[in-house]
C-alpha cells in the first residue's frame, strides 16, 4: 500500500517537474492506479485533498485532471461522494457483456464479475461523475467489439477505450503463433466498430488516430512512459511506467532536481519512437508499449506489433474514408 508520506512526495517532486514544462494550453493528469487503487481510500482521500490545498494556493495548473482507474468492486456511495467533491473521474474495466467480461474476470471464489462492475457504473453515472470504461481485447470477445459502442452507450459511460493485450498474458491466451492473426482480426474490430458509429470519437483508441489525422498532424506517442510520465509505485519506488519496475530511487530520498525525463531509461526508450523503425505509417504510429515489447520480444526497443498494424491499417481506413465507397 502507498503510504501517505510517499503519495505527498511524490505530488511535491510533480509540482517540480511542472515548473520546467507547464504550459497554460496544455492538460495535465494525476491518476491513480493499481492493482486496485480503491483498497486503499484514505491514501486517495489525503491525496485528493492534498492536490485541491496546492490547487487553491495556485501551485498546480488549473487544468489538471484527476482519475480512478478501477475494475469497480470497490465503488460504493462513499466513493462517489469523494468523486464529487473533487472532480475525479472514473475509468472502469470492463470486457463487455456478462459471457465476455465474466470470461475472464472472476473474483477469488470463481464468481463473474459483470454485474458488480455495471452496478459500480450505474452508480458512478447517477451521481454525475465523468465514467468511462476500459475494455481489453480478449479471445472471448474479439467477434463481437465491433458492435460495443451501443453495449456501452446503454450503460452511460461518456466514452470507452479498447486495449490490446501486452507482454505474457497475451502469449497466454493467444499462442506466439496466433499474434498476427489476433492483432488484426482485433484492429478490424475497433475499426469496424468507429464506422459504424455517428460519433466515431466514442472510442478513444479511434479518436486519437482521427483527430491527429484530421488536423495533419504527427500522431503523439501511444505511451507516455517515454518521460511525460511520472510514476509512484505502491512501494514509494519512482518509475516511468506503471506497470515496470525502473528502481529509479524512492521518493522521499529524490532531490528536487530530479526529472523523470532525464533518467537514461526514459532517453533509451525514447529510441522507440515510430521514426526509427520500419513501418508504412510513421505518421500515425506512436511507436506502442515499450514493457509489453520487453516482455514479447525481450528488448523494449522492439517493435511493438500491435501499434504497427493498427496504426497501418487505421491509417489506410482513413486515407479511404475520403472518398466515395463503391
């Protein structure tokens, strides 16, 4: 469990980082993860109120987010009152409906999941806090992706997100032999699923891709572990990603000089970057996960698969979606 001390500290060493980059323009997020971030409410609860005194006091921007990335067992009344107060929002795991989501997520005893998560959604929704959910691409739901939007828009969420799966759990439930297939058949979908729709940017995956494509822009990095991220872990460890272990120092010993993007781990992975590798979409590949690379390939600078074919495929949509289809 993060300790209070480690959350404040790692709120100050932030405030630092925004002093070197802060942008009036720009959005900024702190967001709180896990494992299950609700297991330890009072930290959340300190922290929020720790971030709305440097708020008040003009220490932080006025354009900062705040998010709860749950899989909703949690959430309770209690937790919506806090989500109110302070603005928070809620980002909920969920895999679409009961024989998808229940799949695979079970609790302890074998029991599906999918009518807790929904309750926590509805609940979040009733109470006006911004929800939306996360849904990963799983063999027991890639037939079907293409038709969640109404799935999701019955539930209130504001917006959802497909993720494809990374690093050994993929090799799991896929196969090293079955990834391309798995890759593409799962691009398809989300692909599908975005034309199909009057508002394609109800699914962020596709919105991101659109919005960069629309304005002729570079597509942005897909992750922001490559030093626009900085990463408390529950230990008090500071990293650049969520999900790795970087060992980059604790936090109550980090001067404040320290700068995530100055750590030679940032400066190596920032070498993924969709410029130096091969591909046929540069402009619209962010270069993908550099963890789920090293756990695949065993190298982050690997190619991530994923990121290349999606990226290739949604840009060839693109370019047609211009013209009249016969």
């Amino acid at each position: 469990m993060l300790s209070t001390e480690d959350a404040y500290a790692g709120i100050d060493l932030w405030q630092e980082h925004l002093k070197d980059t802060y942008d009036p323009s720009h959005e900024y997020f702190v967001i709180f993860y896990g494992g299950e971030p609700l297991l330890n409410k009072l930290v959340i609860r300190r922290s929020l109120d720790y971030l709305k005194l440097k708020k008040d006091n003009g220490k932080l921007p006025e354009k900062t987010n705040l998010m709860i990335a749950t899989n909703g067992a949690l959430v309770d009344e209690e937790i919506v009152a806090l989500c109110q107060k302070h603005g928070v929002m809620v980002a909920v795991g969920l895999d679409g409906p009961r024989a998808s989501n229940d799949a695979l997520k079970i609790d302890d005893e074998g029991n599906g999941t999918f009518d807790r998560i929904v309750a926590a959604i509805k609940l979040l929704v009733a109470g006006g806090v911004k929800t939306f959910a996360s849904t990963s691409i799983t063999p027991f739901n890639i037939d079907q992706i293409g038709e969640y939007a109404d799935f999701f828009k019955g539930l209130g969420v504001e917006k959802f997100g497909f993720n494809l799966l990374k690093g050994r759990l993929l090799l799991k439930l896929v196969g090293k032999d079955n990834l391309d297939g798995y890759y593409r058949q799962a691009v398809r979908g989300i692909i599908d699923q975005a034309r199909s729709q009057d508002h394609p940017g109800f699914e962020y995956q596709m919105e991101k891709k659109q919005v960069a494509f629309d304005r002729q822009d570079f597509f942005p990095v897909d992750c922001t572990c490559y030093g626009n991220q900085l990463v408390i872990q529950p230990d008090g460890q500071i990293s650049n990603c969520p999900f790795y272990k970087a060992w980059l120092g604790h936090v109550s010993e980090a001067s404040k000089d320290f700068r995530i993007w100055n750590q030679p781990i940032v400066q190596e992975w920032r070498k993924r970057l969709p410029l130096y590798h091969p591909g046929e979409a540069k402009a619209m590949c962010g270069g993908g996960c550099a963890w789920g690379s090293s756990e695949l390939k065993g190298s982050p600078l690997s190619v991530d698969d994923s990121s290349q074919i999606f990226s290739e495929e949604v840009l060839n949509e693109l370019i047609w979606s211009k013209y009249d289809r016969v």
